[in-house]
C-alpha cells in the first residue's frame, strides 16, 4: 500500500509539474517533449487505478501519434513565434475571463463531488467487472451500449478538427506545379498532340 501510494504521488506530481512545463516553455518543441513525458505519466496512474486498457490505448495513441505528430509539425513548419506573440497582450482580458470561467466551473465540479454523498459512495466502492469479464470488455460494453451517440459524435467533432486544421494549413504557393485533374481531362487531341513530319533519314 506505501508503495502504491509513493507511486502515485511520484506520478501525480511529475504529471502536474510537465503539464506546467508544456504552458510555460518558450521552445514549442520542448513543449511537445513535455506533453510526451505528462501523457506517459497519467498512464502510470491509469495503471495504478487498474485501467490497463486506457494507460495501454494512451501511450500508443497519443504518445506514438498524436504527440509525435505534434512534434513533427512543429519542426518542419516554419513557424515565426515572435510574431504570433505580438498579439498576446491584446487577447489577454479573453484569455483571463475564459481561465477564471474555467477555475469556477473546476470549483463547483470539485464542491460537488465532495460533499455529494452519492459521488463518496461511488468512490468508497469502485465498480468491478463481474464474473470473468476483464477490464478491455467492461469498458468496450458501456462505451457501445450507454454512450455509443456520445462516441459517435465525439468522432464527428475530431474527424471536423482535423479537416479544420488541414485546411489552416494549406498554403497555396506561387510558382510551384500542381497537378489539375479537371484541365487534364478536359484537354483535347489537338491540345495534346502534335504529329511532325520528319524527313527519312535526319532524325528528330
């Protein structure tokens, strides 16, 4: 039990402190690298908790790609974060509403649990898959049969972020050759071809 208990404070702690690292950091790219150690931290604590299957679905998901995505983009796109920065003074009166809205609703969520009976009931008694039924299909039957529409449009809302993001990125260069599908097939034989008559015996 002191084991288990130094092991997540051991967890918590480093999770905390390089989800502030990712915040603060100047360099982007060691942002990244601390999201990447904060997700394989909270996977620890997936473990203690004896979710095997989301520790396991968050270190080969986020970790292997979305955080290694991340850091790919970052270092190939050439980004200029002096100039983003301009603007941060302007947005900062936004910025400090959005997170003091957010802080009241940590609060009250906060407050809740811990004065609601039925949330210390909850707690005092963690639900435990029945029978033979192991954790991976415990969490595969309520995910599909209680929250399926919830599944669904959750990955409606990332498949309209990641069509978003690619169109942000998509920069329309001058002078560089791309190909037209429409112009191709609509081109005609006296467009594309050209018959030369060559006298015999001097070549092309």
């Amino acid at each position: 039990m002191i084991i288990q208990a130094l092991a997540f404070y051991l967890f918590a702690a480093v999770t905390v402190a390089a989800g502030v690292m990712v915040v603060t950091a100047r360099n982007p790219v060691h942002s990244v690298l601390f999201l990447i150690l904060a997700f394989f931290n909270a996977a620890g604590l997936f473990v203690l908790m004896g979710a095997e299957f989301l520790a396991m679905i968050l270190v080969v998901v986020y970790v292997g790609a979305v955080a290694v995505l991340f850091l790919f983009v970052v270092m190939m796109l050439d980004i200029n974060f002096v100039r983003m920065r301009e603007g941060f003074l302007q947005y900062l009166p936004l910025g400090g509403l959005i997170g003091l809205i957010l802080l009241v609703e940590l609060i009250l969520v906060g407050g809740a649990w811990i004065i609601s009976p039925a949330a210390q009931l909850a707690a005092s008694q963690p639900q435990v898959p029945a029978g033979d039924m192991h954790n991976t299909r415990a969490l595969g039957g309520v995910i599909y049969t209680d929250y399926i529409y919830l599944f669904q449009v959750s990955g409606l809302i990332l498949l309209v972020a990641m069509v978003g993001a690619i169109v942000l990125t998509l920069r329309q260069r001058v002078g560089v050759r791309r190909q037209s599908i429409a112009k191709q097939t609509a081109r005609t034989r006296a467009e594309s071809v050209e018959v030369k008559q060559v006298p015999s015996r001097s070549g092309v």
